[in-house]
C-alpha cells in the first residue's frame, strides 16, 4: 500500500534505515542496491540529508550516519522517562551477577526493538545493542511480547501462564535469553525484559536464580509504571517454589 505521506521524504527516510543493519559505511552502489533507487536519485536525496547532518562522506567515498541522528536520540532519551526507570534496573542486574540485561518493545509486526541494553561483567557477551531490530518470532523478549499480544499457540500459553520465557540458539546459535513481560496501566504488555548471554552459562541453576532476578525487577518496573502486578507476584512466587527443592538437595 502507498504511503499517504510526502514521496521523496519516505525515499529519504528509507536511506537512512538502510543503515539500521550495516554497520558498516556504505558506497553509493550498495545503497542503491539496498535501495532499489537509482544513484542519481539518491544523490540528490543523500545532498539534503547530508546538509542538516543525518549522514556524511567519508574521505574514502563511502556513505555513514551524520550526528544528527545521535543528537535526536540523545534528545529523546532525556525526555523519555523510561530510560529513568529501565536503565538503574538494568544495572542493578549486571551488579547481582546476571548476564546482560535489555528491554524491548514491539517494533512492528514482524520486529521488536531492543531499546535499552547494559553488558554484564563477563569478558564474553552476547551481540545485542540498544537500537539494534531483532526478530520477534526468534529469541525470549521476542516470544513474550508475541505471548502477550495475543499470540496464539500451546507454547504462547505456556509463557502467558508462567511468565516466562526461555530460548537457546533461535536467533543466535551460540547464545541463549531469558526474558518476562513488563505491564503498564490496564495490564497491557509494554515490552519485555530480557537477559542473554553465552549458551554455555546458561545451566538450570542459573536459569533459577536469574529467573527470580528478573521477575523481582519486572516487578519494581511495573509498580513503577503503575501497572498489575498479579501475574507477576504468582510467577515469582512459583519460581521460589521451585528452588526450594534445589536447595534442599544441596544440603
């Protein structure tokens, strides 16, 4: 379907999303390939874009993001109070020994958006960044928001019951995620919050203790954003459950 907006604004605006996945510069032949533009229209769209900073030339002919876009997203999350109340949750995961810690949100109908992310302490991580766009049918922040959007499926329920979710080698086949919903006013799913890292660390005890971790700070972000709490209490307390036996076997 047509876009009802301005043609050669979304031309320009598809110029710059070409570079959400490149991370690296580009030449003007690749983005017209990626494009599917012809380079002479692309160069004039490319001369407005560099005028007010979206991207630059390199000295070497390639093409890269300008600072305006670090400049709105900076000015974005200043006003977003989101970043307030994710990023010192975020934090406080990697400081009680958790593998990395992000939340995401739905992105459309195909991607979820991984908006806000802090490296754990270990020397090897998983490759996730903020503003990275990530499949939502692969991975556990990308299957809780489907399970919570009304997905439907047997293991879609599973995960609306338990809240929680559990992947291994979906997206990455060296990396394994953990993730749990984050519920706003109304009950609605607001976006998911998640923790990734290396497949090899991910044993069934750490499964457990991170599990209780994340729920405990889905929980504080939710009473934050004024939200339910219900699911998450019983989750929790399902989780503590579980452990009891664990520990009991150890002694």
């Amino acid at each position: 379907m047509p876009s009802p907006g301005v043609a050669a604004v979304d031309r320009a605006l598809s110029i710059l999303a070409t570079f959400e996945d490149a991370p690296e510069p580009m030449t003007l032949a690749e983005l017209a390939r990626r494009t599917k533009m012809y380079k002479s229209t692309l160069l004039r769209l490319m001369a407005s874009l560099q005028e007010f900073g979206y991207l630059m030339q390199l000295a070497d002919g390639r093409y890269h993001l300008g600072p305006t876009p670090f400049r709105l997203g900076a000015v974005y999350q200043r006003s977003n109070s989101m970043h307030d109340r994710v990023v010192p949750l975020l934090r406080q995961l990697v400081a009680d020994g958790t593998e990395s810690p992000s939340f995401h949100v739905r992105h459309d109908a195909r991607r979820r958006l991984c908006v806000f992310r802090v490296d754990s302490q270990h020397s090897t991580l998983d490759r996730v960044e903020a503003g990275m766009l990530l499949p939502l049918d692969r991975g556990a922040a990308g299957r809780i928001i489907l399970a919570f959007d009304g997905e439907k499926g047997e293991s879609y329920d599973e995960i609306r019951e338990g809240c929680i979710a559990v992947s291994f080698g979906e997206r990455d086949p060296d990396c394994a995620g953990l993730a749990c919903p984050v519920f706003g006013p109304g009950g609605t799913c607001v976006g998911a919050l998640s923790l990734s890292g290396p497949k090899p660390r991910f044993t069934r005890d750490n499964i457990k203790t991170m599990t209780s971790l994340l729920l405990k700070a889905a929980l504080r972000l939710t009473r934050a954003l004024g939200g339910p709490t219900d699911r998450l209490d019983s989750a929790l307390a399902d989780a503590a459950e579980e452990a009891i036996p664990a520990r009991r076997a150890r002694r």
